[in-house]
C-alpha cells in the first residue's frame, strides 16, 4: 500500500467513524439534550466528550473530523444546533 493510499483509507475511516458517530448520537435524543446543553456553556467541552464518546464506541475520531463532519451535514435540525451552540463548533 503506498502512503497516498494510506493516508486516503485513514480520511475514509475518519469520515466514516464521524458519520456512523452522529448516527449514534443523533438516535439518542436525552445524549443529544445533554451534548446541547453542554454546548452552550462549553463548546469545546462538548467537542471533547463526543471524542470520548467515540472512543468508547470504537468509533475514533478527532476534534477536527467531528467539525468537518457537523459543516458537512445537510439538515436543518442539524444546522439549527449549530447556529445556537456555534460558540466552538
């Protein structure tokens, strides 16, 4: 395997890890409620926990990939999250 091809199955594994991540989060309305409200008071808190949710669900992911992943999203009730908890999404 050559590093380009690598470095592009890592980008995809990111991108799925993010994907199926929010898939899980987003089917759990009280996780939701709770990683809202937590956005409000501390965004990159949030942003932390999700990391440490996907860990715990084997579902690695980086602060960046969970970002890149929200402004890739193309839902209102997913835009309307983030224009109120914007402060560090």
């Amino acid at each position: 395997m050559t590093s380009a091809n690598a470095a592009s199955n890592a980008t995809s594994n990111a991108t799925s890890n993010a994907s199926e991540l929010y898939r899980r989060i987003s089917a759990d309305g009280e996780l939701t409620q709770a990683l809202f409200r937590q956005a409000l008071q501390d965004p990159s808190g949030a942003l932390g926990r999700i990391v440490e949710i996907g860990a715990a669900e084997g579902l690695p992911v980086t602060v960046d990939e969970v970002r890149d992943h929200l402004a890739s999203v193309d839902d209102s009730a997913t835009r309307q999250w983030l224009i109120k908890a914007r402060g560090g999404l």
